[in-house]
C-alpha cells in the first residue's frame, strides 16, 4: 500500500492524528514522523494534507494547542489530545476496528 | 460542553484576532520548515539543498496557508450546520408534527410581533423632531378644589407671556391653539379647523418648509392674512400647483396668502397643531394678550441644550408661586407643570399597549408549553434513537445540544412564519387603530421590530426546548432499551402534567383578563348618561363670521335649520347645543347673584352649555321642576340637579340669578328649571355640575343639531344634510353622525382592548385543550394494557372513562385553581383599566373557571371514550 493510496480511505487521516497524539504532544512535523513511525512507514502523511486535517481537528475542539520552544529552540506550535479528542479517538478506533473485521470476515468467507 | 466551548473560543480567536491568527499559521510553517531542514542536514544533506528539498515537500507556504484556512473554516461551518442539518432531517421526517409546532408558534411569536410594533412605533420610537426629548409642553394646574384631579389645564396668554418673558430654563416657548374657518373658492363649501400658532413654534419643532416660509415674528398680529398649508392640502386640494406660493385661500370670506407648504413628514397625525391641513398666524389682539383669567391656549417649549425637565418644572413653579402674588384676583390657586411632548402624545395608551403586550406574552407562553409539550412527547418517542446516540460517545451534552437546536429550528421556523403573518396583520390594525391611538399611522416593522420577533423565536426556542431536551438527555441507555418497544407509559408523565397546569393557569389568567375587560366594556355602552342615546341624529354647522357676522342672522339661521328639520318625516323633536354630551366643553367659575365673589380658587366651577328650545326633547333630557326654554326668553337658565344641588343645597333655585364672569360680570340670569344630571366628560366619568344658558337672538356660530326620530336615524342623513344645504348652499355640515356612534367612537380603544384580548384568550384557550388532550391522548396509549388488564379482570367502561378523565381533570383543576390566584394578584394592575366592574368580580371569575373546566372536560372526553374501547384482547396481546 503506498501512502498516496492510503490517503484515499477518508476518516483514516484524522484517526492517525489522534492516535499518534495519544501518547503526548508533538509539533506539526513531529505528528508526521510519529505517524510514520507507528505505521511502519507505510503512510507518509505530507504536510498539504497534515496542517489543515491538524487545524481542522483543532476547530472541531478535538485538539489543543500551544506554543513551546522546538527542539531547534524555535517556538513551534504543540498539540494535544482534549477530552473531547480522547472520546474522539476512541470511537474512531471502535468504528474502524469494525470495519476492519467486517471487512477481514468478507474476504475470509 | 467542552466542544462547544472550545468551538466557541476558537470562533472568538478567530473574529478578534484574525491577523494573528495568520501570524501564528506564518510562524507554524515557518518552524515546520526549518525543523525539516535540520533533520535533513542531521541526515547528510548539504544545507542548500537540504533547504530546497525541505520546500518541494512542504509545498508553497501561501497555498499551504489557504488550504488551513480553508479547513478551519470548513470546520466550523461543518459542526453548526451537521447539527441544523440533522435536525432540518429529522424535522421533514415528521411534517405533522413540525407543521403543528410551527403554526403554533407563529401564532405566538406573530402576535407578539404586531402588538410590539405598535408600542415600538407608539411608545418607543421617539417623535419626528430634531432633539424630540427637548420638546415638552407647558399647563397651568388648577385650583383642585374647584377642578378635582386634574392636572393639566389649558393656559391663558397673559400667564404664558410672564412665563416666557421670565423662565431661563426654555430656549423657546410658543402658543397655539384651534381656529375655525369656513374655505370656500375650493368646489365645496368647507369647515376647517387651522392651527393658529404664536410666534416661534415651527423654529420650537425645528421644522422647516418644503417650500415657501414659516410665519415671521411680525405676522403674529391681527392684520397679517398670511396661511402655511401642509404638503396634503397642496397636493390634493391645490392640485400640486406650481405657483402655490402666488395664491391665496377664501378663509371665512377673507383672502389669506399662502407663503409657505410643510413637508409631508411634518403631517404627524397624532398631535394636533401638526395633524392640521392649515397653519395661521395666532396673531392675538393687545387686549387678547393681556387676558389672565380665561385659560384657552395650549404651549409647547423646547427646553435650553443641558437644562433638564425638572429645572424647567422648577423654575415655572417659582414664577407661577409669584403670580399667585401679583394677581390673586385671577391666578389663586393655579400652578404650573412641564410634561415632555411625547408623554402627553400617548402618555394615555401606554397602560393599555403595555398591557396588551404582557397578555400576548402569556399567550407566548402558553404556545411554549403547548410546544414544549409536544417536543417533550417526540423525545420520548426517540429516546432510544437518543439513547443510542449518547452511547456511542456522542455524550448528553451533545444530545442535549442537539435537541435545542432543533427546537431553535423550529422557534425559528414558526417566528419567520409569525413575522410574516404580523406584517399581514399590520394593515388591519393601521385601520382598526387610526384615530384611537396617537401615533398609529407611523406602526411599521422597523429592525427593532425585526430583533424583537428574533429575540422571542431564540426565547421560545430555548423556553420550549429546554426541559424535554434536558429530560430527555437524562433517559439511561439501559432503560430505554429495556423497555423495548412498548410506549413506556409513565416517562415524564409528571413533567407533562406540570406543563397542562401552567398552560390552563396562563388562560385563566387570559380569559379572566378578557372577561373583565369586555364587562367593562359593556358597562361602559350601557351605562346611564342622563339622555337617550338611540334615535338620535347630529350634525355639525360653523357659521363663517363673513357671513353671519351678527348673533342675530346666525340665530335666523339655525331657528329655520331646525324649522326645516323637524319637517322631515319621522323626527319628533330637535334642537341644537355648542357642545355634545360627553365630549368635554367649557367649564367656569359661577357666581349665584347676592353672594360675595370669591377667589378663583374658592369659586364653584361648572359645566356651561349654550342650548335651544327643543335640544332637551331632542336627546330624552328629563325636567325635573320648573320649564324648558323658550324661544322668546331672555337671558335665562336651566341648571342641572346636580348644579342645583351644589350652588343652592336643598333650596328651591327657581327664579334665583347667576352670573358667569368669565362672560361677563354684569349679565344676570334667571333659572327657570332644572334638569337631570348628564356626563358631559365621558361615559366613565361622573356627571357634573352644568348648566345651559339660552337667550333668543344670541346664537353662537358653532352649534351641533340633534333631531329625535322614529326612524332609524342614520336614514335621516342626507335629507337632513339637503335641508340645510337648501337654506344656504354654501353652508357646509360636518360631521353628521347617530348619537350611538358619537359615543361608540368615544370607546374605540376600550373595545380594541378588549377585541384583542379577546382574541388572545381565545386563542390561550385552544391551545390548553390541545394541550390537555394531547397528554391524556398519550397517557391513555402508554397505559391501554393497563386498562386492557383491568377490563378482562372485571372493571367497567364505567370505570374505564372515570380514570381517564380524573386523569385529565387532576391538572386542569390545579391548573384552574392556581391561574385563579395569579389573576387575582394580577387584578391590581388591571383595576386601573376597567369600568363599572372589579378587576377581581368572583363572579367573573368563577364563570372563568367553569369555562375552563368544561373545556378541559371536552378536551379529555375523547381520549377516554378511546379508553373505554380499548379490548382486553387487543392490549394484552400488544
């Protein structure tokens, strides 16, 4: 699966995010490379598609932000999971797991 | 809701801060690039092209800039609109329901609206003047042992020129007051009543004309034949004649030069001196000026920038105080006030507007619980839906937002629909007010207007859709599934019930109000005003001074006026008065002759009418002792029993004298009769003291003719009219009118109160029992296998209907017996409003209660005759 590809499954993007904020903050850049990192590689998500699904998700009240000196101690903008985001997660992480059954049964059968 | 709260604060950040906002977004990709270049430096990557890699992945910065903004954006429209769509969705799923919901609440919110443009335009809206809270007008205050309770009086010149030469606080004051002119040279013969105004009132108003010019200071005197017209009278009586400023009108028989036409915004139609299609100079004689007795000119005064009400009140009281001083003989007794010109334009009708506001607010009120009702029935019937919905993370609050959004769709729905219906209701009320109340020809929907409906819709909304969302929002996933899919009969049964009392409490308080209103109503047509009202025709004639310049030819004129009137077949009597019953008319001092003249203050006042013989027969006027009238006497009097009683006690006033001084100190009358008591002020006021002057040849130039008939009199109208026309062709006859209508016209606004009351109770009214049947209705369906279980074990439909209704009667009776306390807490203020009946009549009430009870009755029969159907089988089977 290429990550041009993966990108197509809507919903996924957003599912990533969260997850990768799951285990705490990170800057924009720092999501990307997390999400690569817990996917093995296989999605490399470029920053066209990153900054605005990260905003996006911020609006909605599933993210917060703040600023905090980066590792190059520029200030860069940190995100978080909210409570609302956690809630979020978890049903995205049911819905999916429900698809990925459902799915896994179809071709079984 | 910490979603919301955070969309929220975001929306916030974004309209406030929206530079640095951008700013922000600049620096966040500016980071993120420089991050991605030191991680490809940290790889091997020479810096430069590091560099250019980091930007061929990161993609322009501006693009990547709009594609954030857009998805924010996109973001916030998307949460507000998901939960408007879903509701929009759900709402078309259920077009009865919706449809119910909707119309009731335009009926709510669309009278509110109405009724709140007429106070926006009457109360809130201030007067068309430049700086209009300047504007006041100025009243002597009567002595008030001789003028119970009243308050304000007309002003006599030589007082108002003290005033105005002395009084700091004003920037100016002007007189005015009515003046009668006959306009001939116009295609008919016409009687109109100009402004006559005092130097400086239109500079007082600011008003300037549209064409032409305002009086100048030395036209105020008797020589100058000067006329402004208003914008109507030079439209639709000069044709829109270019050279208007060139003309001249037939005032009377004399020529005066029109020098100036008023912009048609100056034509406000609720005060006088502005109403007028005419505007003469006041132009009062040396003598007339120096006049202290005779109070017959009103003022208005603009106060000084900065001075305040008070310090003009002030000021006047102390010159008044000083007055009193200098000239005992005529000023004992009277004061001053100042009242700004807006209060006296509709100080009158604001109890009445503000009343009739606070009743559509209940009848809003009773349509919110009627809706909340409703909305409450729906979200029992979805609780599943909504339970499941809580479940799967979407979280109470999110249902509970939901489910007020959806009553906000449908508060907003019934209040467009309410906006709609009350613009299509403003015309009719334009015409069922004009003329009963000031300022109603300017009531339009003006944004105030528009952000009331809206404030109402958001109100009925939330009123409505609080408690069943919030009810609802608390419903456990685990019962509702539980219960499967039976109706669960007790959810929010008790909420529900609370509901039914608060909307028959609110109607008793409703129709308690309307039926007291409509008993005043009738107390006030029926009332006893000392003459016969029925049979009797009036007609107006002002005799031009040109024409009939002496008392004798006008007198020659109207003895064979009502010659050719009581020639015409059915009229039995007739005779002539200045001034009708009930209309108000002069009031004096009167001094019974042998008596000392005492001071202004300590003399008798009474009501002085100038009559014919006939006038008594004419209007069912018994004579109690003594003679009418007649045509050959010489200065005499009939005094009413009242008058009889206040000047002479229990003593025989026949053949006793009086003088008016206001008329004249010299002229002695006779009293030949006495006659009874009739209200000369109004139908709610009580009859006072009055007596009616006559002597042959001395007819003044304005009289009303009466003529009594055996036919109905309005069919009298036109013979009467050609018959005085006959006698003189260019006479014109104003105002021919029954006496019935005279006085009906006198209750126009208490019957508009009482109408719309009415209606809104009525309104009220429907509602509760929808509301009734449609709770009993749901009870009844959630208990049927209850019912069905008691049927099979024996009970009767006896029993069946007897449940139900006590079902339905327990909360109306509450209802009733609570709405019975809050109208008669509510009473105190109506008392004020009404005539001839408590505010708080037990009887009334009663037959209020009674009224309610039969209806919530009628409202319950239904769902318990469906009750008592129900077959054992069927329920048990369900």
């Amino acid at each position: 699966m290429t990550a041009r590809r993966a990108a197509l499954l809507q919903g996924t993007l957003d599912l990533l995010i969260l997850k990768a904020l799951a285990a705490g903050e990170l800057h924009g850049l720092g999501v990307s490379r997390r999400i690569e990192q817990i996917t093995g590689g296989t999605f490399v998500v470029q920053p066209g598609s990153l900054f605005p699904a990260l905003h996006r998700l911020e609006e909605a009240g599933w993210l917060a932000a703040d600023w905090q000196p980066s590792e190059n101690n520029r200030r860069a903008k940190y995100y978080t999971l909210t409570k609302a985001g956690r809630r979020q997660l978890g049903e995205e992480q049911a819905a999916w797991n429900q698809v990925a059954l459902a799915i896994a049964r179809a071709l079984e059968a | 809701m910490p979603r919301a709260t955070a969309r929220f604060a975001s929306l916030l950040r974004n309209l406030v801060h929206k530079q640095r906002v951008d700013r922000e977004l600049e620096e966040e990709l500016g980071t993120a690039v420089e991050l991605l270049v030191e991680e490809k430096v940290r790889s091997g990557m020479p810096a430069d092209a590091a560099r250019r890699a980091a930007r061929l992945e990161l993609g322009s910065v501006e693009s990547l800039k709009g594609q954030v903004q857009e998805a924010r954006a996109g973001a916030r429209v998307d949460a507000l609109f998901q939960d408007v769509r879903y509701a929009l969705r759900s709402l078309v799923r259920a077009p009865g329901f919706t449809a119910v919901v909707v119309v009731t609440l335009a009926l709510g919110i669309g009278a509110n609206t109405a009724i709140f443009s007429i106070l926006n335009a009457v109360l809130l809206r201030p007067l068309p003047f430049p700086e209009p809270d300047r504007l006041v007008r100025l009243f002597h205050v009567p002595p008030q042992a001789t003028f119970p309770g009243m308050k304000r009086f007309s002003l006599s010149p030589a007082n108002f020129f003290d005033w105005q030469r002395d009084a700091r606080a004003f920037e100016g004051m002007a007189l005015y007051g009515g003046r009668a002119f006959t306009l001939t040279g116009q295609g008919e013969p016409r009687a109109i009543v100009a402004a006559a105004v005092g130097a400086g009132f239109f500079d007082i108003l600011r008003a300037r004309p549209a064409q032409g010019r305002v009086f100048r200071a030395d036209e105020d005197a008797p020589a100058a034949r000067v006329v402004v017209v208003s914008h109507g009278f030079w439209k639709t009586r000069l044709g829109g004649a270019a050279d208007v400023l060139e003309r001249s009108l037939k005032l009377s028989g004399e020529s005066y030069r029109v020098v100036g036409v008023m912009p048609e915004a100056f034509s406000l139609g609720s005060w006088f001196p502005t109403s007028r299609e005419i505007w003469v100079p006041l132009a009062l004689s040396d003598a007339d000026r120096a006049v202290r007795e005779n109070h017959n000119n009103q003022a208005i005064a603009r106060l000084a920038p900065g001075a305040t009400l008070a310090q003009g009140l002030s000021e006047l009281e102390v010159i008044s105080k000083r007055l009193e001083q200098e000239h005992p003989q005529e000023n004992a007794g009277w004061g001053a006030t100042v009242v700004s010109l807006q209060d006296v334009i509709v100080g009158d009708v604001r109890p009445t507007l503000v009343l009739l506001l606070a009743a559509v607010g209940l009848v809003l009120l009773v349509a919110c619980a009627n809706v909340g009702n409703l909305l409450f029935a729906r979200a029992i019937g979805r609780r599943k839906e909504l339970a499941t919905r809580a479940a799967l993370g979407a979280g109470r609050a999110r249902v509970f937002q939901q489910l007020l959004i959806e009553s906000l769709v449908l508060a907003c729905a019934g209040g467009a629909a309410g906006v709609l219906l009350a613009y299509a209701s403003l015309r009719a009320f334009a015409v069922l007010l004009a003329g009963q109340v000031p300022r109603a020809d300017e009531v339009t929907m003006d944004p105030r207007v528009l952000g009331f409906a809206l404030g109402a819709s958001i109100l009925t909304g939330v009123l409505a859709g609080a408690l069943p969302a919030f009810r609802a929002g608390r419903t456990e996933l685990t019962d509702a599934l539980r219960e499967g899919g039976r109706g669960g009969a007790a959810l929010g049964i008790r909420t529900r019930r609370l509901l039914v009392v608060c909307e028959v409490a609110l109607s008793v308080v409703l129709l308690m109000g309307a039926a007291v209103m409509l008993r005043s109503l009738l107390a006030l047509r029926t009332v006893d005003a000392g003459f016969d009202s029925s049979g009797v025709l009036t007609l107006e004639v002002f005799l031009p001074e040109a024409r009939y310049s002496t008392p004798a030819r006008r007198t020659a004129f109207f003895d064979e006026a009502l010659q050719r009137l009581r020639a015409l077949p059915g009229v039995t009597a007739a005779g002539a008065i200045d001034d009708l019953p009930l209309m108000g008319g002069s009031v004096q001092p009167i001094v019974v002759e042998g008596r000392p003249e005492l001071l202004p203050r300590d003399q008798p006042t009474v009501q002085v009418r100038a009559l014919t013989p006939g006038y008594l027969r004419a209007m069912s006027i018994p004579l109690l002792h003594g003679r009418d009238v007649e045509a050959a006497d010489v200065d005499v009097m009939l005094v009413s029993r009242g008058a009889a009683k206040l000047l002479w006690g229990e003593a025989d006033p026949i053949g006793q004298r009086v003088t008016l001084p206001l008329v004249s100190r010299k002229l002695a009358r006779r009293i030949v009769g006495i006659v009874a008591d009739v209200k000369q002020d109004g139908v709610a006021e009580r009859a006072q003291p009055t007596v009616y002057t006559y002597t042959r040849e001395r007819s003044s130039a304005g009289l009303t003719l009466v003529a009594r008939t055996s036919l109905p009199p309005s069919s009298l109208a036109t013979a009467a009219v050609s018959a005085i026309r006959a006698l003189d062709p260019e006479q014109p006859v104003e105002n021919v009118r029954t006496m019935v209508e005279v006085r009906d016209a006198l209750l126009s606004s208490e019957r508009f109160s009482a109408l719309l009351l009415g209606l809104f109770a009525a309104l009220a009214l429907a509602l509760a029992s929808v509301g009734i049947y449609s709770v009993l209705s749901y009870i009844v369906r959630g208990r049927s296998r209850e019912i069905g279980i008691r049927s099979a074990l024996g009970a009767q439909r006896r029993d069946v209907v007897r449940m139900v209704l006590r079902e339905g009667m327990t909360p109306a009776l509450a209802g009733i017996a609570s709405g019975a306390l809050a109208a008669l807490l509510a009473s105190v203020s109506l008392e004020r409003l009404v005539f001839g009946v408590s505010a708080s009549d037990p009887l009334t009430l009663a037959a209020v209660a009674a009224l309610l009870a039969l209806v919530a009755l009628l409202a319950s029969l239904v769902p318990a005759y469906r009750a008592a159907r129900v077959a054992p089988a069927t329920a048990l089977r369900d």
